[in-house]
C-alpha cells in the first residue's frame, strides 16, 4: 500500500476512534424518523439496511399503519386536502478513501462521494410520495434516482401502486439498501447498445399479496432514466416493457422468487445504419434465508438478446450471472460483517464493471468482504476489500455513511 494512503487511513482511524468514544447530546436523524419522534432503529438494522417493521412501515406509504391518522397536518378546514406542517427532507452523505492495486498503486479521496436529498411523506390516508435528488454524485448533480408517487391498499385490497421513476430490481434486492460498497452488479449488465437492465427505469407497478404469495408486475419504458429526446418524449421507441415477480414465504426464515422480464428496443448501429428492432427476455431466482444473525440472500438471472448492437446478422447475446451475499449482524450489536460474490458471463462485451483494464467485457467474477460499525444510529464507518478475480485486481475502501 503506498504511503499517502496509509497516512490517509490512520487519519481516518484517528477520527473514527474520537467518533467512537465520544458522548454527543445531538440527535441528528432523517425525515421519518424526525416526523414519527422515534429512533431510526425502529425501520432499520443497520442504516440503510431494513428492519422487517421497515419493510411494513415502506409498504403502507411511509405510515405507522395503513390508513393510519394523519400526523404532523394542518388544519386546513378543506376534507380535500392533507397538508404537511412542515416539508419533510433529510440528508445523506457517503464518503470514502480507497486505494487500488491494479499492477499499479494508486490511492483516492473520495470526499464526499454522494450528497444526496431525500423526501418524503403523506397526501391523504392512501397516497404518498418519495423521491431523492443526487447534489453530487462521483464529481457531478447526478438528478433524480427515486421519484415516485404510492397508492396504498387500492379499493381496501392489498395491492399497492406505483407511478414514476424506480428500480426494476426493486421487489427482488433493493440495490440503494445493501451495506457494501460493491454493487449487485447483474442488476447493471447490459449487452452493446441495448439500454435495458434492472436499475432505473420510468413506468408503473403494482404490487399484492395473496396468502404466502408477493405479486409484482411492471411495466416500464426500458430505455432507463436518460434524457427526453428532441421531441420531449422520454421513451425513444414505441416499445413498453414488462417486468413481473412472484415471491413466496416457505417458512418465516426462508423467501423464495422468481422472475421474467420481456421487451424491446429500436436502434441503429450508427447514423447512416437501418434502424433494427432487439428483442430482450430475462428469467431468474432468487431467495434469502435468514437464521439467527446470519442472512444469505442469492441471485440468479438468465438474460437473451437477439441483436443489441443493432447490426444485420449479430449473433444472439446470451448473459448469465448473479450474486450470493452472506451479512452476519448479531442482534443487539453496533458491529457487522459482510461478504457478497458477483459475477456475469456472456459471449458478447458487456458494460465494464472492472476496478480498470479493458472497457468492455464479456466476464467478471469480484469478491467483496467487509465488516462496518454503527458509531450513532445515523453514522456508520465501513471498511472493505474487493477482488477482480479476472484481472486479479484488488480495490480497498475505508469509509462512512451517515444521514441527518
């Protein structure tokens, strides 16, 4: 490890160490939290990671109960309208020091890496709203990820709605919740220029429950969150896909998914080339198992493309890949530990996922292993090592994360 680096990490250690043993009276806590007058332990484990209350506390429209009384409201004298007090928002900012060793040493400051907006709250008993706006995100605004309005208990059924911006991966893994700085990185494969993967994307959901059973259906433009075209439309083709998902409840300890996506995509090679149609479809399984203080959550996808570079005569792009990720957190405890295994294979170049190397391609297999601790409800210090099992390339991250 070069030496600016070492320094750097002792410095932070240094902070971490005072952060650690000091007795601060500042409560510093998010939107929810804030509004609600309760601790951030009652909806999370670890920040950002949910408790199974959280998860209730989500799914009813950011309520304490469905349908529940309103809170912090104004008396308007209007039945017609459910006016907030005060305009719910928090913060949250992620910073990081890392060094790679990719044949090469090198170190950066990552600080901050994320700055980011977070609101949200209620419009009447059933609706509810949720978005986040990047300030800084990697050097830059990044914009808005989540945007989206909820409808809970549709018709007093259990069937929620969605309508906006999410990610399609969202009733599987929810990407914005996991505690490594590794991503899930099947989520993000895509195949030449065919823009559609399991991340962002503008459309609708719905989601109920039928016994054991959790139904999830989407449809979404699959041309993810980029700019509206000249003509202001934010889909570019006149394509709609559809995204569905079906988990079970085996037994309280175990959760088991499945599946399917279906879609196309126009596009062109180049400006003078024919515009060619890709026809895309996705099957895959995943599952958690949670036993005491372990959890092992896995993911499997199968992924077809028929032509995503838009080329007469391109071969079939055929993509397989997932993750298996094992968080130990005994309950009670600040402290956790985590490992999460990555890989994608496919016969044609993907979007580069590696710590440096090539810009394309077609397999990536990473190792993560880390361990975080929770200094207040609100700031947690994270350290991590991944490595490029390909490349045989290692990253190391030293950092925190923490939202007020």
């Amino acid at each position: 490890m070069i030496r600016p680096f070492c320094k750097t990490v002792v410095g932070l250690l240094v902070v971490a160490a005072c952060l650690l043993f000091r007795d601060a009276d500042a409560r510093l806590i998010p939107a929810f939290a804030r509004k609600y007058g309760v601790s951030c332990s009652l909806c999370h484990t670890v920040v950002p990671k949910l408790s199974a209350y959280g998860e209730v506390f989500a799914g009813n429209g950011f309520r304490m109960a469905p349908g529940g009384p309103p809170r912090d409201t104004l008396d308007t004298g209007d039945r017609m309208l459910q006016l907030m007090k005060s305009f719910p928002l928090a913060a949250r900012l992620d910073a990081y020091t890392q060094a790679y060793i990719n044949g090469a040493n090198e170190s950066d400051l990552q600080l901050p890496y994320n700055v980011k907006l977070l609101s949200g709250g209620e419009i009447s008993s059933s609706l509810s709203y949720y978005f986040y706006f990047f300030l800084f995100e990697r050097g830059e605004v990044g914009g808005i990820e989540d945007a989206y309005v909820y409808w809970n208990d549709i018709g007093g059924i259990p069937l929620d709605g969605a309508v906006g911006q999410f990610q399609v991966s969202d009733p599987m893994f929810k990407r914005e919740l996991r505690l490594s700085y590794q991503d899930y990185v099947v989520y993000r494969a895509r195949v030449g220029y065919q823009p559609a993967d399991l991340t962002y994307d503008r459309g609708v959901m719905a989601i109920g429950d039928v016994g054991r059973l959790t139904l999830a259906g989407q449809i979404v433009n699959g041309n993810g969150r980029g700019e509206a075209e000249p003509d202001r439309q934010l889909d570019n083709d006149p394509h709609k896909n559809l995204f569905g998902h079906v988990s079970a409840s085996i037994v309280p300890q175990f959760r088991l998914g499945a599946m399917g996506y279906y879609g196309k995509q126009n596009g062109a090679a180049d400006e003078t080339a024919p515009v060619l149609t890709n026809t895309l479809w996705m099957a895959g399984a995943d599952a958690t198992l949670s036993v005491g203080a372990v959890e092992l959550n896995l993911q499997y996808l199968h992924r077809e493309d028929d032509n995503p570079t838009f080329a007469p005569s391109e071969p079939k792009a055929i993509t397989n890949g997932g993750f298996a990720e094992l968080i130990v957190h005994p309950s009670g405890k600040r402290w956790y530990a985590f490992g999460l295994y990555n890989f994608v294979d496919c016969n044609q170049p993907l979007l580069s996922f590696r710590l440096g190397g090539p810009s394309d391609v077609d397999r990536y297999q990473a190792i993560a292993a880390g361990a975080g601790y929770t200094v207040r409800r609100n700031f947690r210090l994270l350290f991590e090592g991944n490595w490029d099992i390909e490349l045989e390339a290692t990253r190391w991250t030293l950092g925190l994360s923490t939202a007020f």
